[in-house]
C-alpha cells in the first residue's frame, strides 16, 4: 500500500484526524505526512485545520472516491 493510499483509507471515515494520529498509525514521518498533506490539500482533496492539527478528507472527494470504487 502506498503512503497516499495509507493516509486515504485513515482518512475514508469523514472524520477529523490529528497529524500526530495520522504519523503513528501509518508508521509515517512527520516530513512525510507534510508532503502527502500539501499535495492532498493543494487538490482539496482534504480539509486541514493548522490551528488545532486535524486534517479530515474533503466530503466531495470521498463521494467521488466511493462512486468509482462501486
């Protein structure tokens, strides 16, 4: 599984997740998990909250993810 599917399949249940949570339970980096979020965000394929840490994915995107997936 690649990083970017990692953090996808974290991420699929439409709810806020700290950075911190992301790193530990996908075994990431901190620069890592930066990267995957500046390229996830820069498609707003996320939502990221800097001030509290969280990151959830984009509600739009998950619908387009579940559509082409059934």
């Amino acid at each position: 599984m690649s990083r970017l599917d990692g953090v996808l399949e974290l991420l699929a249940d439409g709810a806020w997740h700290g950075i911190d949570e992301v790193q530990q339970r996908l075994g990431l980096n901190e620069f890592t998990v930066q990267e995957v979020m500046a390229f996830l965000c820069e498609y707003a394929f996320v939502q990221v909250d800097a001030e509290r840490g969280l990151v959830k994915i984009n509600p739009d995107f998950k619908k387009l993810l579940v559509e082409s997936v059934t």
